[in-house]
C-alpha cells in the first residue's frame, strides 16, 4: 500500500515552535557552544617515573644491540 503523504511533511505541521514556512523564532534552539569556561577541577601531573623507566630500558636494549653487532663484525675479521 503506498503512502500518499510526502515523509518530509509528516508531523511538521504539529510540531512546537515553528513558524509558517519551517522557520523557527529566535530562543527556541539551545546555544551554540557551552556556557562553561575554564576546568572544573586542576589538571594532575603525570609522573616522571615512567617516562625515565621506560627510555632507560630502551637505551640499555640498543647498547645490547650496538655491542653485540661489534662483537659479531670483528669477530669475523
């Protein structure tokens, strides 16, 4: 059974708000942007442990690397 009235139509004329044509008056559509500023609460700083831990366990694994292709090259002279 096909369906006579257009589905952009349906329900527009009942809806709150609108004004003839499908405008809508000023105040009736919420704002832009939030009507906050700033943090609600201050930032932690992230640790330092982690960071230091982590780029000293990859510094220790490249001097592995370094000193076992050293090893490897002059051992085969």
């Amino acid at each position: 059974m096909a369906s006579t009235t257009d589905p952009a139509e349906s329900g527009s004329v009942d809806a709150p708000g609108l004004e003839p044509g499908g405008g809508v008056p000023p105040g009736e559509t919420p704002p832009d942007t939030g009507q906050t500023s700033g943090l609600s609460h201050p930032q932690p700083m992230p640790g330092r442990v982690g960071p230091i831990v982590a780029l000293t366990a990859i510094a220790v694994i490249v001097l592995a690397l370094v000193c076992f292709f050293v090893a490897r090259a002059f051992s085969l002279f």
